[in-house]
C-alpha cells in the first residue's frame, strides 16, 4: 500500500487548473488585478485659449436658439458665412486691404466690426477704418454733418480727414479759423468730389480763403466740382476775398452774409460772376436737408456719445457762488476774447442778408468770357488789356502773389 510523502518537497510542486488558468499550490501570486494609475480623474478637463491677454476670452456659441410653433425650443447652427464674418470682424485690424472684396459683403463686415467697438480703438482703430474708406469712398459717407460739433471735429480729426468721396460737408459754427488743417486737407484729391461745403461762422478771413482756392486757381485741381458755398458769419471775409471766390466757375449758389463785404463788391458779383442777389431765403443754406448718410452714420453718434460721457462739467463751488454773490461781484470778460469770432446778438446786430443764386439758363456752364446779369458775355476793357499785354486767348491772365507762390510751393 503507497503513502503520500509527508514533506512537499519529495512530491515536488503540485498545479491546479482553476478557470482555464494552471495555478501551484503555495505560491504567493495574487490573484486581484491592479488598476493602472491615472494622473487625472475622470471628470477632469483643460480648456486652451490662445489670447494675448491673460484672462481667457470667452467665444461665441457657433450655434442660435429659436422657438418653435409650440413653444420649445430649437437649438440651430450658424451658417458657415456668419462664422468666417465674425472671424473677420475680430481680426480686421490684420486685414492687409479690402479693395475689391464685395461691397454687398463689405457692409456686413463693417457693421459686425462696429458692434465689436473695433474702430473705437486707440491702437488701431484708426487703420481698421482706413481700410474701408480707402476701399469704398462714398459709400462709407456721402454726406457729414458736424454742425456746432467742434469737440467731436478736434477729438477725431484723423477719422474725419480718413474720409474720401464726399459730396457735402457741414462745418458751421466749429470755429475752424485760417490755420486749421481742415482748411488745408479742402485742397487736397480727397474731397475734389465736395459739390456742397457749408463754413458758416468759422473765423475765417481773406488768408483762408487764398489758401482754401490756391490750387483750383492755378493748378485747377482741389474744389473745382462745387455748386453750394456758404461763407455767412465771417467778419474777416472782406471784398479782397470775394476775388478768390471767382475761381469756383461751377458755383450756384453763394452766401455772404455777415462778412465785411461792401455793396461795391455785391455789384461785382452780379456783373462779373453772373449770379443774382436773392431778395428772399434760399432753401439750399436753412441746413435742414443737410444730414449724415453713410455706412458710418451711425459712428459718429458713438464717437459723440462717448466724449459726452467723458467730459464731465465743473461745477462752481456753492460757496464761491455765494461769496461772489454777496460782494456782488460779476465775471469779467477781457477785452482780447472780444474779437471777430464773439458771439453777436441776433437783436441788435442783424447782418444784411447776401444770398446768391445762378439762373437756370446759366447753370449749364460758363462761356470762356465774363457773364454778367443779364446773361451776356462781357468783353475786358482797355484798361484791363493794358494790365496783361500779352494774354492767351483760351487761359486769362493770372497775377499771383508772393504768399500764392508759397502756398503752391507748400504742395
């Protein structure tokens, strides 16, 4: 009869089958199964934005949401064209030019980048909007009225000047004055498409008129296209600027009331120029038609309105008041604010009303000799043949000054 052997070690190692797996008896291998370990937990997430700012922009739902006839709602995806419009309209200070892109497309894109506040930038704003006035000329704007809006005229100067193609422009009561640089960007290829330009109360003088008509007198290039000129409310305007004024040979309608103008002057006009003194109002200087029309209307009311909102009045102290009061001591104006450009009283002073319009018969164009009131041409005298001996019998006579000598060598 066999024994098992008492010790392990003379029956040798013993294997078990368990599960389809062959085990030994007495070994140490654990059954149980580790589980890897992980760095994050499952519900962990990272979100990347690649933003030069150190806040992390949140971006927009590439989806909208609408309701239903029911009442529940349904959740649609942008079209693709709205997603690359936005795109744009985020990065267009990256945009090199936009000269032949689409203007139906053109005006979409300007409207997105104006409710992302993408030309209200003081880094680039500025170039954002070049690139859409260089591109688009008057369909930006066609018509700028900055009437009485000389802080908006002197905060956004380089936007104003940014504009090309327009047709009217209204700067009354801005108080330019001879040396501003508006008066000088009028010379320029830029605005030689202006037809009515309104300088009503500006502080202008005979110097801005010279400087203002420089180009079209000799180079006849610059305001060559304008049909309405209001010069009204310009005491310094004398009867040595009205000469200028005679370089406008497509000029319709004129206003001068207000100035230094004498009635030898107002003849002058009647007979050389060929326009009439009109005995009422003209419609095209009332400045109700006058408005601003454009893709950029309504940036300028932002632009307004957000000067408005960062000029804040000072108040006088309620105290300062009353001592002042008390004393009964009033503010006293210096006798160098009362100038030509003071405000005058309606009342007392009501300047005499020149107004001037061309006929229908004559609107059509100007012969090459003076018209005079009636609608003939009027040939020089003797005296004025004598004063240039040898004149071209298709360009007349120009006399120019040393400051016109200037200002042409300033271009």
């Amino acid at each position: 009869m066999s024994r098992w052997p008492e010790t392990s070690e003379d029956a040798g190692p013993v294997y078990v089958r368990e599960k389809g797996k062959l085990f030994v008896i007495g070994s140490q291998i654990s059954k149980s199964k580790t589980r890897p370990f992980g760095l994050f937990s499952k519900g962990f997430s990272v979100e990347l934005c690649m933003n030069q700012g150190d806040a992390c922009k949140q971006r927009e739902k590439p989806y909208f949401f609408t309701y239903t006839e029911q009442g529940s709602l349904r959740y649609s995806a942008k079209p693709l064209f709205i997603l690359t419009l936005d795109l744009i309209a985020n990065n267009i200070q990256h945009v090199d030019s936009l000269i032949g892109f689409p203007e139906q497309v053109a005006e979409k894109l300007f409207a997105a980048a104006e409710v992302r506040q993408k030309f209200h930038a003081p880094g680039s704003g500025l170039a954002s909007l070049q690139k859409f006035t260089e591109a688009y000329g008057d369909l930006m704007l066609s018509s700028l009225c900055l009437r009485g809006r000389h802080l908006l005229v002197s905060e956004k100067l380089e936007e104003i000047m940014s504009f090309q193609g327009l047709r009217s422009l209204d700067l009354s009561h801005c108080k330019l004055g001879d040396e501003h640089e508006l008066i000088g960007h009028f010379t320029t290829d830029a605005l030689s498409s202006l037809t009515e330009l309104y300088l009503k109360d500006n502080c202008l003088s005979d110097a801005g008129i010279r400087k203002m008509t420089a180009p079209v007198r000799v180079l006849h290039r610059g305001l060559g296209s304008l049909t309405v000129l209001d010069m009204s409310d310009n005491p310094g305007v004398t009867d040595l600027g009205v000469t200028f004024l005679f370089a406008f040979k497509t000029l319709n309608f004129l206003d001068i009331s207000g100035t230094g103008i004498k009635d030898a002057a107002v003849k002058k006009i009647e007979a050389r120029y060929g326009l009439k003194h009109s005995k009422d109002p003209l419609l095209q200087f009332d400045h109700v038609n006058c408005t601003t029309r454009g893709w950029a209307e309504q940036l300028f009311d932002q632009w307004e309105s957000r000067l408005a909102a960062a000029i804040k009045p000072k108040e006088t102290p309620k105290s300062r008041a009353a001592a002042q009061q008390f004393y009964g001591k009033e503010k006293i104006i210096p006798e160098k604010d009362l100038d030509v450009c003071a405000v005058q009283n309606p009342l007392t002073n009501q300047p005499k009303r020149l107004q001037f319009y061309r006929t229908t018969e004559q609107k059509v164009g100007l012969p090459s000799g003076h018209i005079t009131g009636h609608g003939s041409i009027k040939r020089p005298h003797k005296e004025e043949t004598q004063a240039c001996p040898t004149p071209s019998s298709k360009r007349p006579c120009l006399s120019l000054s040393e400051q016109d000598w200037e200002l042409l060598n300033s271009y």
